[in-house]
C-alpha cells in the first residue's frame, strides 16, 4: 500500500497523519455479489477530518489491510470494473484493536461516482462538505460532449449560464447571484480576464473541459475561505494529473457552423516527477438570428489553449510544482450601429502561472506556499463594414495579477485539524478608452489573513469555524465569520448546514471606469464613491444514497446589501449639464467625460434576496440503464422595491437518461433542461419567453484506446419565440439545431 498527500497544484495540501507508532488497524474482504473475492480492487482510505489518505489493492482473495493508524473517522472507498463503488465508515479509538470491514461490490449502477472535492480548502469526500458543493468529474464532463466549461455547468442544480455560442459571452448565476459576485478558480487560483471592465463576467466560453479533472462549485457566500468576490459562490477547475507512467490522448471533432476542435494531451510519473500537458484548437463560424439582417450574434472564432504541469517529489517531505496556463482568441463580428454595418475585430489572450511547494513540517503539520501571477491583454479595433475607410474605435485592455500566499495546517489529536493562512495580492487595469488614467492604469492591493478549525466532537458531527480579515488598499479593514456542520445520521444519511458572510469590493472598472462606445454614442463613467456589497448566505440539507438510487434536497437563503449596477442619467447636452449631473457622485474632472451621449454610471442601487429551494436525485432502473435529474425553486427579490429581479428563471431543472453496454463498448444519453420565463424589466412587466433544450450524446468502442461519438444539441431545435414576431427580435441567442462528430484515441490511462 501507498502513502498519498493527495496534494495537487493550486489546492490546499491534504495534512499527514500524525505519528501512528502501533496504532490502530483496518482490513477486511471485498465480494462480489456471489460471494466471490474482487482481486485488484480499488481501496482508498481518507481521514474524515484532515483529508489524508492512504490507497492500495485487494489481493486475489478480495483482502486488504491498511495498519498504523492514528485515531480517527475514517472512509474507505471501494471501487473496481463493471462493479458499484461502495464507501464505508469506520472509527479508530483508543485502546487498538482491529476494525473488520466487509463490502460487496454490485453490478454498476450508472453515473457512480466517489467524488472528492476541495470547497473547504480540505480534500474530502462530497458528502462530508459542510457547504453545498456540486462536482462533475471527467468521465461524467466527458460523456456530455460538450467542449466548454459554461456548457457542463447546465447539469448543476441552481446554476444557469446564458450563452447561446463560443463567441458570446458566458456569464453564470449561483442560486440567483449574478457572475460579478462569483468567483472563478483553477486550482484555487483565480482567473483572470478582466471582469471588473467586461460586465463583470469572466467569460466561461473561454474555458475548455479538456484540461480539466473536475469542475466544483460551491454555493453560497465563501469570503471567509477565498476572499472577496466570492460573495455568491465559487467555481474551481481542477486540472488533470497523471496517474499512470505513461499516458497519450488526442481527440479530433467538428460539426455545425464550421466547428472543428482538436486536443491532444500527454501525461507521465518518472521516478520523483509528474509531467501533464494538454495542447488544444477551437473554431467556429460566426451566425445570425435575424432574417435580413446582416448583424452576427455569435462572431467568427478562432481560439489556441495549452496548459503544462509539472511537479517534482524532492523528498516524502517536500515537493515542488509548475503550472502554466494561456489562451489566444482572435474573432470578428457585424454589428448593426448608428453609423451603419460595423465590423469589430478583437484578439485577447491570457496567461497564468503558479509555483507551489508543498512541506511537511512535522508528522502532523503541513505548509503550502504559493507564488502567482497573470496577465489578460485584449486589443480590439472597428471597421465600417464593406468600406476602405480607415479603421476607428481602437482600444486596449490589460490586467495584471499578481499573488503570494502560505497555508499552515496543524491536526491536533484525532478529533481537530486548524488551518490558517496569509495571503497578498495586487490587481492592475490599465486601457485606453476603457478607464481613467488609460495605460497608466489603476491598481489595488489586499492583505489577507484566515483561520478555520474543524472539529469532531462526536464520532458522527464535524463542525467547521473559521473566519477572515482583509485589509483592502481602497476600502480598509473587513472582517468575516462562517460555520458549518455534517452530521452522518447513518452511512447512507447525512444532513448539512451553513453560514457564511461575504464581503466584495467594488472592482476597478466600477470606480474607475471611462468608456465611450465608438458607434452607438454612449458612455459608461465610473464611481470612486461607491461602497463594498455584503452577502449573508444560510444553507441546510441532507442526502440519501444507496446502491441503487440516491437523492438529495438543499435550502437555501442568500441576502445581499450595497449592490452595484448601472444608472442612466439620461443624455446631457452640454459640459455643464453633465458636470452637474456628476457632482453629487463625487466623479472628478479627470474622468473627461463627454456631453451630448448617453451616460450610465455605477450606484449602490439594490438591497436583493435570493431564496428556494434545490432537489436532486438519480436511480438505477437496471445495470445499463440509469436516469437522474434536478430542480431549482428560486426567489428573487429587490428588497428595496418588491419586484423581482431580472434575468433569473424562478423554475429550472433538468433530466437524463444513460444507457451504458461495457460489452459493446456503447455510451448514450439523453439530457432535458428547462426553464420558466424570466424577467427582463420587472418594473415594465416584460419577460422572456420559458423554455427546453435536449440533447443526445453517443459513443462506440472502435478498438482499444479508440472511440467514436457524436452528440446533437438542441435536439427539438428551440430557439426564441420573438424571432417569429412580425418584427423579429430575441432574449436569448441560441442558434437552434447543432450536431458534432469525432474521434477519441488514447494510450495509457483511461
């Protein structure tokens, strides 16, 4: 057997088990459903408390052991081919004596997962979170066929991405909280693209599966665990690491509007290092909606992406890590403006890179330090389309991150595990035309530090605490508190609760912001008065799951104050009614703004309420056929006016059927999402039409290593009932129909 730190880079380290001299011992026999031994079945044995774990093999009569351990709660997975995943609970106590677990693996069942996830910053099992934490792993990414992050996040209960193409915007909501008050991770780390200037969305059609291990979000308000912005929720995309020596993937599709996608990635363990990279290219056409208009909604894409991880073993007590990550979208569309047909061409590119080294201090202490930094650079110009005349409207934007942080965890005893951490960070835009100072840029800067203790004062509670101080260079001392509780009634219940407070200051291009449309004469101006936005988040639940089927039920309340969002003051025609326009906003002369345009400025405007309730659930009809599904109730409300807020579906949810044959190496499933109407003006009382999408994905076992698969999106072609209105025009830009097919070859690995 194999001690594993199950420490990747950019996640907090998994603490050691502390000194287990003659300690305690588990061992026991996996079966089958006849009786039979299951040699070379997969064991992993994690620590509830800490997330350390240690993993091996049953030998050929179904046996394991796992010795010298300390005391402790403890799960033990089960795993093996074509059989269920089982997962069992054993306490360790003093005085030692061994612990007999037995297991019987049945037929698989479909979509089982035994999912480790990382939303409070320990590695554990998903059903041992004390928040709300959603998981897709690779295999369940995989057999979507989707290629985008923002397409995979459509099967999580209470998110919703609007996007309707790779070149519209991917903009998430997290139990009715906009992406502004989201956070975006890879490994931990955020991800930069500019989203306090670009509508506050980190754009998630940007982000590729590919790479990816596994997408995690957790809900509700995380500042006291990952600082501000995560006021709403967290989204954290693991990367892929390599588990075999030697591991080779390429894959190669194309489909409607000209798509075509290609990847190949490379993975090895040799000796002491771990080497994984993932080359990838993405195209597509661009497309309209509207009959005889010319204007694109999605525009002509062209997008190259690579990531390279790297980690090296110096010794079982220290390990260093490399990852580098970069993207270059290039893409053009046609917009219809006051000048006439436009054509706007735009390159953004974006590059990440973190060294991490992991230590162990002591046998029951760890220390993960951390160096970051990113950059997002977009250059954009317009062209009046179908002309030679000269090229206008150029602008640039740039952002630069930079980031230090350490992590201290220390368990104490069997039933205590306290982490802390310190952090720094610094954040620069800089842009013409897009904010005051232009390529003198602004910047801002964070001092961090947090603490959080989980403790098991019963062998079936764990409760976490913990909290977090910011000092911000702009808005002073803020401080958060959170707290959660699991309780495993049984192995197959577990109930859940949480509370945490959020703190976000506003971003840069809300104070700072300065841009002036080139062609439809409007102008957004910043505010250097605004306030920070505060959330308080409650969450309780509990989850049921057996062999067979499982379900899950989730409420949930978040309350936000100070938000920001756009104000129209009208168009003021001369300098001095602008002027006066400004001055009780405190906006100075150096903002430059223009008279005789449209002018929009960010205010605190609301006070909101976010409230329902989620429900989800899966059962094996037989060994081949498995159906799950999800639904959302959501409340939203502006608590200042009563309406309610717009852009969120009061009903979503979802459904799937899988049917899986291992003997003929076929995969297929069918997926529904639907959503009810939405507001687009609550004080108007227009809304968006309600509706569903389906789609099918397929895949044929070739040849070893080899597969084919082909998915339809769309499959009932639904697309926005205004397009059919006498004068056509659309809430929602989802093309309608579209088909993919392609090819999967891998050696090595899965």
């Amino acid at each position: 057997m194999v001690f594993c730190l199950c420490a990747s880079l950019g996640a907090q380290p998994a603490p050691p088990a502390p000194s287990a001299a003659d300690g305690g011992r588990i061992e026991g026999r996996v079966r089958d459903a006849s009786g039979l031994g299951v040699a070379r079945a997969s064991a992993v044995l994690r620590n509830a408390l800490s997330g350390w774990s240690r993993s091996g093999e049953t030998n050929d009569a179904g046996e394991f052991s796992f010795a010298d351990l300390p005391e402790g709660r403890y799960s033990l997975s089960f795993s093996a081919p074509a059989l269920s995943n089982e997962t069992r609970v054993v306490d360790l106590r003093r005085p030692w004596r061994v612990q007999v677990v037995e297991a019987e693996l049945g037929l698989a069942r479909m979509d089982q997962q035994i999912t480790v996830v990382s939303g409070s910053r320990v590695e554990e099992l998903q059903a041992d979170s004390p928040v709300k934490v959603e998981a897709l792993t690779r295999e369940q990414i995989r057999d979507t066929g989707y290629e985008r992050v923002s397409d995979v996040l459509s099967e999580i209960p209470g998110v919703v991405v609007r996007s309707g193409s790779s070149g519209t915007v991917g903009a998430e909501q997290i139990q009715g909280v906009d992406s502004r008050q989201v956070l975006v991770l890879q490994d931990g780390l955020p991800v930069v693209g500019a989203r306090g200037v670009k509508s506050g969305s980190l754009n998630l059609n940007r982000q590729n599966v590919g790479k990816l291990e596994r997408v995690e979000v957790a809900k509700g308000a995380a500042s006291a665990l990952y600082g501000s912005d995560a006021i709403g929720g967290v989204i954290n995309m693991i990367t892929r690491e390599p588990a075999e020596p030697f591991s080779l993937g390429l894959a190669m599709s194309g489909g409607s509007l000209g798509a075509m996608d290609g990847r190949v990635d490379l993975g090895a363990r040799w000796k002491k290092l771990t080497f994984f990279t993932d080359l990838e290219h993405h195209r597509q056409d661009a497309y309209g909606l509207i009959p005889g208009n010319p204007g694109t909604v999605g525009p002509d894409l062209a997008r190259n992406d690579v990531l390279t991880r790297l980690r090296y073993a110096w010794s079982e007590r220290a390990t260093v890590g490399f990852s580098a990550t970069a993207y270059h979208n290039h893409q053009t569309g046609l917009t219809n403006s006051s000048v006439g047909l436009t054509l706007g061409t735009s390159n953004d590119s974006s590059q990440m890179y973190a060294v991490t080294g992991d230590f162990v201090l002591t046998p029951a202490t760890t220390l993960q330090a951390r160096a970051y930094a990113a950059r997002y650079d977009e250059n954009s110009k317009t062209d009046l389309a179908g002309t030679n005349t000269p090229s206008y409207g150029f602008a640039n934007l740039n952002e630069r991150y930079h980031r230090l942080d350490a992590t201290l965890s220390r368990q104490l005893g069997a039933r205590q595990l306290l982490q802390g951490g310190a952090e720094w960070a610094q954040d620069l835009y800089r842009g013409a035309n897009r904010l005051v100072g232009d390529n003198a840029g602004q910047q801002a800067t964070t001092n961090d530090v947090w603490l959080q203790d989980r403790l098991q004062p019963t062998r079936k509670l764990t409760v976490t605490l913990g909290g977090r101080y910011q000092r911000h260079s702009r808005y002073g001392d803020h401080m958060v508190p959170k707290a959660g509780a699991v309780y495993r009634l049984t192995e197959r219940w577990i109930a859940r609760a949480s509370f945490g407070q959020g703190f976000r200051a506003p971003d840069l291009g809300q104070l700072y912001y300065r841009f002036a449309n080139p062609s439809s004469f409007y102008q957004v101006i910043g505010n250097p008065t605004l306030r920070p936005e505060t959330s308080a988040s409650f969450s309780a639940g509990a989850a049921y799951q057996q062999r067979r089927w499982q379900v899950g039920l989730n409420l949930y309340r978040n309350q936000l104050n100070n938000l920001i969002d756009t104000y129209s003051l009208g168009t003021p025609q001369t300098p001095d009614q602008l002027a006066a326009l400004l001055a009780p906003y405190g906006v100075p002369v150096s903002f430059s703004p223009l008279a005789n345009r449209l002018t929009y400025i960010y205010l605190n405007l609301n006070r909101a309420r976010t409230q329902g309730v989620e429900v989800n659930g899966a059962v094996a009809v037989n060994r081949r056929i498995g159906v799950s599904g999800a639904y959302t109730f959501l409340d939203a409300v502006d608590r200042a006016t009563g309406l309610a807020l717009p852009q969120r579906h009061r009903h979503q949810g979802y459904v799937k059927a899988d049917y899986s044959n291992p003997r003929w190496g076929v995969l297929a499933n069918v997926r529904g999402s639907f959503f009810s109407r939405w507001p687009l003006n609550p004080s108007t009382g227009t809304f968006g039409y309600g509706y569903q999408m389906w789609d099918a994905y397929l895949s044929k076992r070739l040849a070893r290593g080899l597969q084919a698969f082909a998915s339809i999106d769309n499959l009932a072609d639904s697309r926005d009932r205004k397009l059919a209105l006498a004068t056509p025009t659309f809430d929602r830009p989802d093309y309608g129909r579209t088909w993919r097919i392609g090819l999967r070859w891998r050696l090595g690995g899965e």
